[in-house]
C-alpha cells in the first residue's frame, strides 16, 4: 500500500515513520510512504505557501496552487486517480470501520492542512473525502495523517508479525482490553489475581472475556451498540 503525504513538514514523517512496524513495513517493501513538500512546488519566488484571506481576519491560509501541483505531481502518470483525503475538523470522526474500509485501497493520498487551513476550491478540486480524528484544536493535520497511516497499515496483510496478527479489532471484537499483568507477582502489595497462574486457560479465557465487557461496559458502553 502507498502513502503519498502533502504536507509543509516533510521531516516529521520522516522521523516517526521510520520506527517500529511501520519502519519495518517499509523495509519490506509492503508500505511504501512518500512525504511531499508542498512548498517546493510554490511558483512564488519566495516560496510563499499561504496568503492573507480573502474577506480579513486573523491568520493566514495554504494558497490553492503549491498544493494542486504537489498533487498533480503524483497523479500525473498514474492509470487511476488516486482517493485524496484532507485530514480536517470537518470530516467525519476516524474509527475502525472506516480504517478497514481504507486498509482495501491499493493507494491514498493525504493532505495535511496548516495555519487556518487550505483554500477551499483545493477541497472542491481534489479532495474525495474529509476525515477528523477527534474533537479538540490542534496545529497541523500533521498528526492526523500518521494516526491514519499507522491504524490503516496495522491491516496491511503482513505488516504485523503473524504472532502480533491478532491484535487488530477482530481480537477485541470492539471491547476494551482486559487488565494486563506481568512479573512480578507482588508489586506495591499488589497481588496478580490467582486466576491468571491457575494454568487453567479455559477458566483465564473466561475470566478475561469477563472483564472486557465489564471494562467496556463501565468506560466505554457506547462501543458496545457498535458491535455487530
Ligand atoms: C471543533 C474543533 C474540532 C475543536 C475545531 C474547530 C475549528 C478548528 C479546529 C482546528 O483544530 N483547526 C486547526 C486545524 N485542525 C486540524 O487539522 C484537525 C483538528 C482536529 C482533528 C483533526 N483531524 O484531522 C485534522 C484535524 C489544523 C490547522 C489547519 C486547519 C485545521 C478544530
């Protein structure tokens, strides 16, 4: 699966998205991700990105043409064109259904938007869909679009170890996780429950269940009317 990233901060993907299954992903050839610098393509001779918007107010705006011709850069010899998503405030609110319906594309491009954001007619002429990744004021779609590389990615066939497979939503199957425990056995006084040394694993698998849904129903019950 290809990543191709518009962005003004190149850099920060280059830095995260070396490490962990997503670095080793890449190495292997399953996730290809590509960080486009949008103002290399800026025209101006300055290499201005934004400019005043129109109307007044405060804060700057992306201008539309860097962007549309970073886009047209990556599009140019490709048969199909490519599904454009804007991580913005105004799309609907990423969760797992939508991950797994964009884990089926063969390949995404991501717009990350800057200062008070892009010019709307970029929207109108290249972007197929907005997506959010939650309600509160950040600085760039920066972090939202490595929030969607990573979650999208984890359902790339063989970007997780075989072993790990089986962390993806179908283990969870939309609960929270059950309380996790490891050495040693008494910490701060704390004692691990005698359950989980029993070695009775059908009782352990029981028992876990339980607490998924007891977890998930005391911190998180709206998850449960989302389970098919
Ligand atoms: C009502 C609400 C949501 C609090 C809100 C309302 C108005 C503006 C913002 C906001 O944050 N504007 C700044 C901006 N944010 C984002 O890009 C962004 C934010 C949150 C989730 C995201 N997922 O992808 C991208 C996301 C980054 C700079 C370019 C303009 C967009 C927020």
């Amino acid at each position: 699966m290809r990543f191709d990233v518009l962005t003004l901060f190149p850099d920060i993907f280059h830095a995260v998205m070396k490490e962990s299954i997503i670095g080793r992903a890449q190495e292997k050839n399953i996730i290809e991700i590509n960080a486009i610098n949008i103002r290399d393509f800026s025209k101006d001779k300055h290499k201005k990105v934004d400019d005043y918007p129109y109307g007044g107010g405060g804060g700057m705006v992306m201008t539309p043409q860097p962007i549309y011709d970073a886009y047209l850069s990556i599009v140019k010899d490709l048969p199909h064109k490519p599904k454009v998503i804007y991580l913005s405030p105004q799309g609907k609110v990423l969760n797992q259904k939508k991950v797994v319906e964009l884990s089926k594309e063969k390949h995404l491009i991501l717009l990350c938007g800057h200062y008070e954001g892009v010019d709307e007619r970029i929207i109108e002429e290249i972007v197929d869909e907005e997506i959010s990744i939650g309600d509160y004021v950040l600085t760039g779609g920066e972090i939202p679009a490595m929030v969607l590389i990573d979650s999208v990615s984890r359902l790339v066939p063989d970007v997780l170890p075989s072993e790990d497979a089986y962390k993806n939503e179908s283990h969870y199957n939309g609960l929270l996780e059950y309380p996790q425990y490891t050495r040693p056995y008494e910490f701060m006084g704390r004692k691990v429950p005698d359950i989980l040394l029993s070695g009775h694993h059908a009782k352990i698998e029981e028992w876990r269940k339980e607490q998924s849904l007891k977890r998930t129903l005391e911190k998180r019950p709206d998850l449960l009317k989302k389970r098919d």
